[in-house]
C-alpha cells in the first residue's frame, strides 16, 4: 500500500511540473512589448533593459549603452505616441514569435515595428531585435 501512495503522488508532482514553454505565446510576447514600450515612455533604462534579449545584451552591455541605441535607431519606439498590435507569426511551436507593431510617432509619422521575441529557457519572451519599416502611404480602410 504505501508503495502504491509513493507511485500516486510521484505521478502528481511529475506530471503537474510546470512546462517552460509559454501558455499563450503571443499574448506573452505581446505583454513583454507593451511593458518594454511602457518603459522607454518612461524612460526607465533599467526596465527597458531587462526585457532585452542575452544576445541584445551582449552587444550593448549595460543599460546606458542599450537607451542610447533605442534613442538613435528606434526613436519611433522610443518615443511612442499610440500603439496597436499587428499581425504575429509564431516558428517552431512559439520559440520564436514574430509580432507586427503599428505605431504612430509623436511627429505624426507612421511605422511599423516587427519584434523578434525569443522564448527563454525560464519560460519568459525577450525582445531579440526589432525592424522598422516606414509607412509613407495610406494602406486604406
């Protein structure tokens, strides 16, 4: 009997082990973006930085360095005016999720930004790189 108990409760604690990969992928790398947006709004460096990739934080390793690339080659993020959520392609199952952002830069312009989000290993996205493309005519309604 009470190796039968041991076999139950191991089965338990096996089976209910939480798995590192994300419950909803997109809406977690979704939720990353918007925090990491949040924080250059606020121009909170340290905040901003800890939602960087490893890779982005070996080329820029520390949080100084990381806000002035953000200032120079993404100040449409940098210094967003509203925001919205695109289109999103996830590859290999949400290791990857690709995610479309529409912004409106304060100066009136439009981009858009294509986050690469990486799953890590603790189960968490990070932002691993971001592509801007401007948008110099009206797609229509």
């Amino acid at each position: 009997m009470p190796v039968r108990f041991l076999a139950v409760v191991l089965s338990f604690v096996l089976f209910s082990a939480t798995d590192p990969r994300a419950e909803d992928p997109v809406a977690e790398a979704q939720a990353v973006i918007s925090h990491q947006i949040d924080a250059l709004k606020k121009n909170d460096a340290e905040k901003a930085y800890s939602f960087a990739s490893p890779g982005i934080r070996s080329l820029y390793p520390n949080k100084d360095q990381f806000l002035n690339m953000v200032r120079q080659t993404y100040e449409p993020v940098y210094d967003a005016g509203n925001y919205a959520f695109g289109r999103s392609k996830m590859i290999g199952g949400g290791e990857v999720v690709l995610q479309e952002v529409m912004i409106s830069a304060k100066e009136g312009k439009d981009w858009t930004a294509i986050y690469e989000m990486r799953l890590m290993d603790d189960g968490s996205y990070k932002v691993n790189g971001v592509r801007m493309i401007r948008n110099t005519a009206s797609q229509g309604i």
